[in-house]
C-alpha cells in the first residue's frame, strides 16, 4: 500500500499537482504550484501610519471585539503575545484608544507585487442563504454531501518535510491508487456517492455557489435554520465557469458576476448541468454548531471586517487596512480587517477576498465586488521597537 501510495504521489510531484490544506471556509484545489512557499519578507514594504488612506476615519471599536476573540489563536505565536497580553487588559470606549493601541504594539508593511506594484485585485464572498431539506422530496432534489469514508488524503509532507501543508487527494480502486470522483462523476446517473447526502436543496446552481463559498444557511421546510461547513475537497482544480460562458460568447468577459450567472442559468435550464461540468472541483460539507460560518482559523467570520488572503503572502490572524472601493457607487472603502481566511482562488501578495456577511444582500454585493484595492499588514513590533514605543 505504501509503495502504491509513493508511485502515485511521485507522479503528482512531477506532473506539479500539489495543494494547500483547505480550511473549513473555503475550497483549496489542486494546482500547478513551486515546491518552495512565496517569501514573506520580500514583497513586504516598510510603511507608515500616514500611508494608511481614512486610518483616522475607520470606527476601529467595531473590530476590536474581534481582535481579541482573534488573539484567542494568536498568542500561541511568539511574537504575537505581548500585543495579544496587551489587549486582554483592555476595554477601550473609543476608536482613538483602539488607534493607539495598534500604533503602539504594531509595524505597518505595504504588501506589493513581484513588480513592485501596490495595487491588486479585490473580490467578495458571502454566505449564501438556501432552501432545502434533510430528506428527498419534491423540490428538493439536489445534494449536498457529507465528507465520503473512501476520500483518501495524502499529507506531503510525511515523505517530503519541505512540502509541509501541501497534501494530494484520491481513492482506491482495488490495489490502485486514482484520482477522486470528479464533478460530472458524483452528479452522474450512477450517483457513486449515494447514502453520504447530507443535505438536500432546491437550485443546482445555487448549490454551486454554495461550493465556491464553502459555506452557508439552509433554511428547511419547518423554519429551522442549519449552518453548513466546508468538510473537504476532491482534489481536482477550480475552473470558472463564469470564464467558460464568457469564452462561448453566452455572457460578456466585462461584465461577469454572480448575477450575470445566475440570470444566464434561468434563461438556459437545459445547459446548466453541462455548464457546471467544466469545473471539476467538487466540495463536501459538515453541519456547522452555533449558526457561525467559520474562516481557516476556526473562528466565525464576521461581514465587512474579515479578508481571505493568500497565506503565503499575509499571515492569516493578521490585521489588514484594506483601501479600494465600494462595489455598489465606487466610494472609497478604507478600513481595518482581519485575515481570517483563504481561498482556492486567492493567490498573489496583493490579492483579497472581502467578507460581507450573510444573505441576499450579501451575495448581491459580493458578486459585484471586482476592484483595483491596496494591502497594508499589521506586525508585532520586536522587543525593541516595543520598548521605544512604550516610552
């Protein structure tokens, strides 16, 4: 078993097909990667509290509660305690205390691109809101499954120690190791995943955002409400099928978004199945406690105050002043966030994932949200740069 195992994995290694770990929020597909993680250091650019746009204007008392439910996972790191200590003694009334505190424990660094450039792209997710049911039943016929018992996960790094976090998916078939189930196959006639249904709601395609989102609220027919996860992912590569209709001409490369899909979908029932086929990534899910979606952390995420980020570019806990604009008027949207999550699509130092909450309004926004925005990384000052602060 072992042996088959390597055999497999060595082939993956040299045809590049190596991942990230996936956190409960969001999916992480299998992509072509280098072995070696971005450097943090490089691409981050030594700034100043003026370079922040409207860090005097940001209500900072509305993330400040966050921040220490955030220091909750980050004191564990070193060179987060004393910033996170600092903080547990703390019940600030105001945003300029809230202002000092951070001037006072943190550096600010700019993230840029390998050219030197401070600008990249912003999108937004949300928790969508779906109808379904815990059963089959008329207008309910679409799954959502459970995590399955065959999905075998290799970790990378149990043979090669330099690829820590990167991890390979697949199944077994006899004494043979393949690639998992891809999405035509789980939604095929055959239905190879029957019996692992966790839940069962009322759009396909409704369903497929839910994947891209990895998580949401299914609202069933009695009026409960349910709260489901990202559990896992089946190895396979994220494609867009926005960029597949736009390539067939049936939607405009300008003006893609969630909405243009969905209105697409309506009008064209018949060819959404087929649509939906050429992105062969496929996410499992898990009932979620407390009605919270969480981020990569474990911790809930909370609307218009936390960032999916590309980990090897920001740390993930990291507080993060964001600059772009508002998808809806194009007003400057300047604040103070945290990097609570990633995505299978979130790659690049200056590159970001706006959370903006739960809901159709939520979703409206973040199907819009596609703009030009900036990234400056809040840090731990080390012990001497602390001690001269707090003089």
């Amino acid at each position: 078993m072992i042996r088959i195992l390597l055999t497999w994995l060595l082939f993956l290694l040299m045809a590049g097909c190596a991942q990230l770990p996936a956190p409960p929020g969001k999916p992480q597909p299998c992509v072509p990667q280098p072995v070696a993680p971005l450097p943090v250091q490089p691409h981050l650019q030594p700034a100043q509290w003026s370079d922040l746009p409207g860090w005097q204007e940001d209500n900072l008392l509305e993330v400040w509660p966050l921040w220490q439910q955030e220091c909750s996972v980050m004191q564990h790191k070193r060179a987060w305690q004393p910033a996170c200590q600092a903080a547990a003694g703390m019940s600030p009334t105001d945003s300029a205390t809230v202002r000092h505190y951070f001037e006072q424990w943190f550096s600010v660094w700019q993230s840029v691109q390998p050219d030197g450039a401070g600008t990249g792209l912003i999108t937004g997710y949300y928790t969508p809101l779906l109808h379904g049911s815990l059963s089959r039943q008329r207008g309910f016929s679409v799954p959502l499954y459970a995590r399955p018992p065959d999905l075998l996960t290799v970790e990378l790094s149990s043979v090669y120690p330099e690829l820590k976090g990167m991890r390979l998916r697949g199944r077994l078939v006899g004494n043979t190791v393949v690639p998992y189930y891809d999405r035509s196959a789980i939604e095929s006639d055959d239905h190879p995943l029957a019996g692992h249904e966790l839940v069962w709601v009322d759009d396909p395609v409704e369903a497929f955002f839910l994947q891209i989102q990895g998580s949401g609220e299914i609202k069933l027919p009695d009026g409960r409400q349910l709260t489901v996860g990202y559990a896992d992912q089946n190895g396979y590569p994220y494609q867009a099928i926005g960029r597949v209709l736009a390539e067939r001409g049936d939607l405009s490369a300008d003006h893609l978004s969630m909405q243009a899909i969905r209105e697409w979908a309506r009008t064209h029932p018949g060819q959404v199945a087929e649509v939906l086929d050429h992105n062969p990534s496929y996410v499992f899910f898990r009932f979620l406690p407390d009605h919270q979606p969480l981020g990569a952390l474990g911790l809930p995420v909370t609307g218009w105050r936390s960032l999916a980020v590309d980990p090897r570019a920001i740390p993930l806990g990291a507080p993060v002043w964001i600059a772009t604009a508002h998808p809806g008027n194009g007003a400057p949207l300047q604040q103070l966030m945290l990097a609570q999550d990633t995505g299978g699509a979130i790659r690049g130092n200056v590159r970001a994932d706006f959370y903006f909450g739960i809901g159709a309004q939520a979703g409206e926004e973040a199907g819009r949200m596609k703009q030009q925005g900036s990234l400056w990384v809040l840090l731990p000052k080390d012990d001497t740069e602390q001690a001269a602060a707090r003089k």
